[in-house]
C-alpha cells in the first residue's frame, strides 16, 4: 500500500482562526506524526499528552491516541451504516481511510483531519469530500439534497462576501437552483483563486447520498481538476504544511 498522508487542523478558541498543526502518516504499517508550523502560529495551542515535542517526529506500529479516539468501534451496533455514509467498504477501509474521510471530528474538542490530495505527474487530481454548513442554509437546501441523485451536476459559487470567510465556495444545483452547502475550508483555500480565474477548471459531481445519516455525512461529493505546474508547486504546500522536523 502507498503511503498515506493527512494533516490535522485545529481551531484556535479565541480568534476561530484553522491551522494546519500536525501531520499524520501511514506507511508499511508503521504510523509517523509530526508537528507543523502552523503549530507555531498562536500561542494558544497546547502539544498533545506524550507527545510534547514539537520538534520530534514520532512513530508507532498503532495509532496515536489522540487518533484511535477519534474512530468509531467496529463492535459498535452502527459501525456498518456508517462506514456506507462515509462510502467505505467495511473489509478494506483502514483506519486512515475512516479518519481522513470522517474528519475524525468529536464533539468535544476543536481538531479535524484532511487527506493529503495527491496530484497526477500532469496535475490531474479528483477528491471527494462531504459539504458543509447545511445547516446554515434555508429548510429547502436540506430537502434537495434528498431528491439529489449520484452522478448529478453540481457548480460551484465564490461567496465573495462571506464575512467569516473570504475564500468560501458553495455548490449548488442548476435546475431549480438551490444551495446545498459549503466545500470544506481545507478545500477552498487551495481552490478559490484557481475558480476564480475559470469556474470551468473544477468539475464537481454528487459521489453518494445517504438521506438517513445525520447532516455532516448527508452529501458526499467529487471534485476533478487539472492545475497548471505553477499551481502543481504550491498546492497544500503553504507554511503551515512544513514539518517542524525533517
């Protein structure tokens, strides 16, 4: 299997403001995390228990602790219907598959993982993602999400004059046309300016609808693109994706 690469953000409390702090790999069944420098860019980020070091690379034959609570028990009663929300299939998903399409998100904390979107030697890149944000929308986003089929359309809008968040796209359906959720932040900050230039560059498409899972597992989606090798160089290469350590 290839390595397996995602980034944990975290939010900080005082100014809402993401940063991607820590990277997570997996690879010959040996796990790897390190810090980052968006660890570094408040003051309020507090290292994990055990792990301390911001400068260290740390390495496991399990996942860290900080990750194994963050995935549902396989014994659990719904662990089935949840892996079908997610898209999975429950006898080759691995833990990285769970975490990095589930978010490993818990109610109680204010950390969330992203998967490393690896690009084609052309820049060719497809991704699927869950929206977001659907419950910011009015009742009838929530019911076209239901009647949306797999395969269908969907475009994508700049929301210029979000307040919150300068780089925000929505996606949204042509015929009626209705809002149906954000991209994740992750996403949108290495898509906004390329959309943009040309709106034609990205292609999005309804992945899976689950109308029973709860809001946050409802829609998933696909995106395709092509990124120019200028683009190739800085996509999820910012400074907050470097390591603190080598």
């Amino acid at each position: 299997m290839n390595k397996q690469t995602a980034f944990l953000t975290w939010q900080d409390p005082d100014s809402r403001d993401w940063h991607v702090i820590g990277v997570l790999e997996y690879e010959k069944e040996q796990y790897s995390f390190r810090y980052t420098q968006g660890s570094r860019a408040t003051k309020n980020f507090v290292p994990f228990s055990g792990m301390e070091n911001l400068t260290k690379e740390y390495r496991s034959s399990g996942l860290f602790p900080v990750f194994q609570n963050r995935l549902l028990s396989s014994k659990r009663p719904e662990f089935p219907k949840f892996i079908s929300w997610l898209g999975l299939n429950s006898e080759t998903a691995n833990s990285m598959d769970v975490l990095t399409r589930s978010g490993g998100v818990r109610g109680t904390d204010n950390l969330q993982l992203f998967p490393k979107i690896e690009l084609e030697n052309d820049g060719q890149f497809e991704h699927v993602f869950f929206v977001h944000g659907v419950r910011y929308l009015p009742e009838s986003a929530q019911k076209r999400i239901d009647s949306i089929k797999s395969g269908d359309t969907l475009y994508a809008c700049l929301d210029i004059q979000n307040e919150f968040d300068h780089n925000a796209v929505l996606l949204r359906t042509q015929n009626p046309p209705e809002l149906l959720g954000y991209i994740p932040r992750y996403l949108s900050l290495e898509l906004f300016s390329i959309l943009k230039e040309d709106l034609n560059t990205m292609s999005f498409t309804a992945e899976l609808i689950s109308n029973e899972a709860p809001e946050s597992y409802k829609l998933l989606c696909r995106v395709k693109g092509k990124l120019s090798t200028e683009l190739q160089n800085s996509f999820m290469a910012g400074q907050e994706y470097q390591p603190l350590t080598d």
